[in-house]
C-alpha cells in the first residue's frame, strides 16, 4: 500500500526551500519598500527654501526606460542634483538616469535647447564626465 504523504525527513529539505523563498521574497520586499520610500521624498525638509528644483519628464518615465523624446526643462538645476552634502541622492538619480536615457533624444516640440536645457546637461558633465548623452541639449 503507498500512500502521497512524504515522510519527515524527505519534507526537512522542500520545507527550507519553501523558508529560503519566503526570506528572500521579504528581502526583495524591503528593498522595493525603501526605494519608494526615498524616491517618494519622505524625510524631505518642507521648507521650500529647501525644495529640489523640479526635474521635467515624461510622466511615466521610470529609470531604465528610454523615452521617445527629450523635455525642456522649466527651472536651473540646485544643490539637489550637484552631488555634495545638499544632493538629494533620488532626484540626482532620476536626473542621471533620465538625461542617460533621452539626452540624445530631439527635444519633444522639436525646439533647440533653452539656456535652462544647456545647465542641465552640463551638470550632467560635470557628474559624469561624458558629454555623450546630452548632445542634444549642447548641440
């Protein structure tokens, strides 16, 4: 007579499989947790003195997507973005990540760069000693 319930010891090892997963799949959790939580700007002064200069993409843009086209930007990058003790190391990422992606992009109007675009990419040399991503904004 056989009958489908393993015994003891052949379930020991399917049992820390099943504990390695649930562990790594709480890690993996974690982590995704806490870059939502820093992306999000949680723990940001609300002083607007303090507000990082808004970065302008496309709306759904998230790093490791290549958007179609380049945006213009509204406002000079600050501190935020410029690395040292002011940066803010998600927004300065998003940035890096952005300009990686679409800087060689044409801009979304079909327009040239403005002087607000130019100071964009330059930081964007001056973090990453590469002007090969931001040909587009420095022409």
């Amino acid at each position: 007579m056989t009958h489908s319930l393993t015994t003891p010891a052949a379930a020991a090892p399917r049992r820390r499989r099943v504990v390695r997963t649930v562990l790594a799949l709480a890690v993996a959790g974690a982590v995704v947790a806490t870059v939502v939580v820093l992306v999000s700007g949680a723990g940001a002064s609300s002083d607007p003195a303090d507000a990082p200069a808004v970065l302008v993409t496309q709306a759904d843009f998230q790093p490791g997507a290549t958007p179609p086209c380049l945006m213009h930007q509204t406002e000079q990058p600050n501190s935020a973005y410029e690395g040292g003790p002011d940066s803010q190391p998600p927004q300065q990422l998003t940035f890096l990540a952005y300009y990686t992606a679409a800087g060689k992009e044409p801009f979304c109007d079909g327009g040239t760069a403005t002087d607000t675009d130019k100071a964009w990419a330059q930081l964007y040399v001056q973090l990453t000693t590469s002007a090969d991503n931001v040909s587009t904004a420095l022409g």
